[in-house]
C-alpha cells in the first residue's frame, strides 16, 4: 500500500511537471526561440552543450532538457506502474499509453526542428504539425492525469451499457480538441503576425487576400464559446441528486474553469496576445482539458457506485 501511494504522488508530480514543460513549449513558439538550436536534433547547433551567447538557444535548449527529463519520468513512470500493480491493471496500461506519447511528442519535437518547422515559418504542413502535437499533448495529460487519479484510489471508467453517456463525452472531447487546435493555429499566427488592432483577423477574413493565419482569427472565439457552453451543459446533465460529491465539486469547478478559460481568452484579445497572457491562456485550457477528462472518468464509473448503493440499501 505504502508503494502505491508513494507512486501515486510522484504520478500527481508528474503531471503537474509536464503542465510546465507544455507551457515551455508554448514559451519557445511565443519567442520565436524554435530555432534557437538550428535544424540540429538532438544536439543543439551540433553541440551536446551549445554556446549561449544568444537567449534564443538558451530557450530553446532549456526546453528540450526539459522534455529530456520529462522523458525520463515517463519510463519511471511505466517501469514503477508494473512494480505496484498487478497483470492487466488500469494503471499500467495508462502508464504505458503515457510513455508511448511521450516519445511520441519527442519525435513531433524534432521533425519541427528537422523540418524547419520554427521560428518564421508560416507554411499549413506547420499549422498541421501543430496541431497534431496539440492532440497529442492532450491525449499526454490525460494519460498521466489517469495514472495519478487511478493510483490514488479514485473510481474507473465502466464502458459497457453506457452507450449514451460516452456518445455525449465524445462530443465533449473532441469539441476540446478542436478549440485546441484553433487556439494552438491562432496563438501561431499571432507570433509570425503581430495583431495590430483587435479585430484584425474579421477585417482580413473580408479583404480574403491575407495570410491564412491571421483570418483564422475571428473563428477560434466563436468555437471556444459555443462548445464551452455545450460541455457546461453537459456536465450539469450528468450530475443528479445520488451523485457523490465529488462528481457535485467537479462540475463546479469545471464550470468555474471554463469561465476563467473563456475571460482568459477575451483579455487575450483586447492585450494583443502579450506572451505571457498565451501562457496564461494555454495553463486554463490545459486545466480545463485535465479537469474534463477526470469528470468524465468519475460519471463513467459512477454507474457501478450507484449498483452497489442500491444493492445494499
């Protein structure tokens, strides 16, 4: 028992790691530091140690260490999860999806550098990659949140006979992959073009002659409130007088999240897209998403609570 705790905490460790290293990431993109290493990986302008005369490849360089370690608790993580666990355990099976995505992003990582995917470069192969890397930071957190959440005792999903429910979170989940990957193209296309004025993207959108970049703009508010809205909805849905009260203070604080997300995202706009307002920006989004997905794995698993609560009633 005491292993398991001790491999639960280092799991809530981990995950609160990688929130850093994704807002590292998003640091590099915001400062144009992608390049700050050249189209060298995984040694930094050829080096194993490079020369930091120059704060671009100090960013740069300090986040690959970053995922470098972060790469190094996934494996912690999955050889620690088969010594804790038994054959066929939840926990191992999201600690190995959770190594597996890791190395995942790892090769994302250095195709972007291979590829000359950084710094300046506005091509849509960029904006694709992008947000392929979105979803797999995503499906990288949940992985981990799981583990932790798992480890420490929490419920686990039930799929079978829950036909209705998974088809509403589906639509949960992948409306926040797509307010991800809008959000993850605008926060690009405000680093490669500056916004002037707010605004700026409906007025590109109308001449049809600019960037694609920059008249994607206006979309990405639009869809973060509309499926914002529908996943509040939702979650209020699935909350009912036997609910625990724990699924009772998820729905509060998811609400409360997505509204912080949402004010986040205008104050965002009327800034001009400051970095370190993206940074804010990106860590409610991520918290949103983490919080969701633990939502949506207690309503999962809340069927069989209540079986046994009316078994033995």
């Amino acid at each position: 028992m005491k292993n398991i705790k001790n491999f639960a905490f280092y799991s809530w460790a981990f995950l609160v790691f990688n929130f850093f290293v994704v807002l590292n990431g998003a640091f590099v993109r915001a400062t144009g530091s992608g390049a700050g290493c050249g189209e060298h990986w995984p040694l930094c302008n050829g080096q194993f140690i490079p020369d930091f005369a120059k704060v671009h490849t100090i960013v740069e360089f300090s986040h690959r260490t970053l995922s470098g370690l972060a790469g190094i608790g996934a494996v912690v993580l999955l050889v620690w999860s088969f010594k804790v666990t038994e054959k066929g355990s939840p926990i191992r099976k999201t600690a190995f999806c959770s190594f597996c995505l890791m190395v995942f992003e790892a090769l994302l990582g250095a195709g972007l550098v291979l590829f000359g995917l950084v710094a300046n470069n506005s091509s849509v192969f960029r904006a694709y990659v992008m947000s392929l890397h979105l979803i797999s930071t995503f499906l990288l957190l949940a992985s981990i949140a799981l583990t932790a959440y798992y480890s420490s005792g929490f419920g686990i999903a039930q799929l079978r006979g829950q036909n209705k429910k998974i088809f509403l979170i589906a639509i949960a989940i992948f409306g926040l992959f797509f307010i991800g990957v809008s959000g993850a193209i605008t926060a690009l296309g405000d680093t490669l073009f500056k916004p002037n004025y707010v605004g700026e993207g409906l007025f590109a959108e109308n001449e049809g002659t600019t960037h694609f970049l920059k008249s994607l703009r206006v979309y990405h508010p639009i869809f973060a409130v509309l499926i914002s809205f529908y996943i509040i909805v939702m979650t209020w849905n699935f909350v009912h007088k036997n609910s625990a009260k724990r699924i009772k203070k998820f729905a509060y604080f998811i609400t409360c999240i997505i509204v912080v997300q949402i004010l986040c995202g205008f104050i965002n706009i009327v800034l001009l897209a400051p970095v370190w307002m993206q940074i804010v920006h990106l860590l409610t989004g991520d918290i949103v998403w983490v919080a969701c997905i633990l939502f949506c794995n207690e309503v999962l698993a809340e069927e069989k609570f209540l079986e046994k609560v009316f078994r033995y009633s």
